[in-house]
C-alpha cells in the first residue's frame, strides 16, 4: 500500500503503526466519500479480523482500531482517529 508524504506524517503523528494499516486494507469496511474510498473497523470488519487473528488480539488492541484511512487512486493521502466511537468486545 502506498502512502502520501501526507498520510506517512499523518499516521506517525496519530501513532496508527503499519500492522493497523494493513489490517484495514485486508479486512476494513469502506464507504466511497468524495471521489475517494474511507476503510474503517465497524462491527462488522472487527468480527472478519476476529476471525483471522483472535478476538483476543482484537479486544487488546481496542483503541488501535478506531482509526481510518482515506485512499484515492491507489494511494492512501490520509488518516485519522475515528472520534465518537463505541468500542464493544467482539467475543
């Protein structure tokens, strides 16, 4: 997955490390917003990680995956920490 200079500052800045970013390339949901593709963990991507690496591992990480990448033209431009999420446990 290519990153922006951008998005590279962006995810050291909000501390999202590159395992976080390829889990949400491999198993994040995503919506089309402004010409562009949002991938985020919802219930729905945290159970399809769940199920691939543990739901131990998930709920560990909790606040890890609440973050999302922005993608356009094959490249991430940026990311952010998702604000008024609810965490729940996936087991």
């Amino acid at each position: 997955m290519e990153l922006s200079r951008h998005a590279q500052i962006r995810c050291q800045q909000r501390g999202i490390p590159p395992l976080i970013r390829q889990w949400l390339q491999d198993f994040g949901s995503e919506v089309q917003t402004h010409g562009a593709t949002k991938r985020f963990f919802d219930r729905e991507a945290k159970r399809r990680l769940a199920a691939a690496v543990g739901p131990q591992v998930v709920d560990r990480l909790g606040s890890l995956l609440n973050v999302y990448l922005v993608e356009a033209t094959g490249t991430v431009v940026t990311a952010a920490v998702r604000t008024g999420v609810s965490s729940f446990s996936v087991q």
